[in-house]
C-alpha cells in the first residue's frame, strides 16, 4: 500500500523473499483477486502488480486486528518503552535486512 505499483521483483525483493516463494505468493494474490498484474511497458519480460480494491479493504480489516495484538504483544509497557522496543527492533531488522541483501548479492 506504500507503492501504487511495483515490479514483481521488487515486491519480492523489500519483503526479502526468494523468488520462487514470492512469486507463488503473488501468484494466489492475483488468483484470489487481491492484486491485479500487468506488462511493463518497456521491459516485456517484467510483470508490474498493484493492489486490487478488494485486497486494501481485506488489508484494512487485517490492520483492525494487527492493532488488538499489538496492544497485547506490548502488555504494560510505558509510551516511552515501546519506542525504545520499536528503536531497537527496528535495529536488528536493519542489521538482518544487511545480512539478507548481502546473501543474496
């Protein structure tokens, strides 16, 4: 939902993905009507995917729940602890995000 579109390939690649996982993924999304694919226009080889109407309002009601669990994932930690959670969960993804794109250079 961040994108309007993107390549196949590089919807994979922000979820650090292998190819082939990503691409049976995106393959039930289209068949369940949650994305839409369509050609590149300059590359013919490249497939470009975006978000069906149907899968940002699935998406919504999965937000709803996402909200509850977090609250519960969180228990009684303080404004000031969840940010530090988020700094330093945010930290080690970026550091295994690192690790991932260099496995896969």
């Amino acid at each position: 939902m961040t994108h309007t579109h993107l390549s196949k390939s590089e919807l994979i690649g922000h979820n650090l993905q292998e190819k082939t996982s990503g691409t049976e993924v995106i393959k039930r999304l289209i068949a369940s009507g949650l994305v839409r694919q369509w050609d590149d226009v300059k590359d013919k080889r490249s497939k470009h995917i975006a978000i069906t109407d149907e899968g940002r309002k699935l998406l919504f009601q999965v937000f709803e729940h996402t909200n509850y669990v977090g609250k519960i994932i969180t228990g009684k930690l303080t404004i000031a602890e969840k940010f530090t959670l988020q700094y330093l969960l945010q930290k080690l993804e970026n550091f295994h995000r690192t690790l991932r794109k260099e496995d896969h250079s």
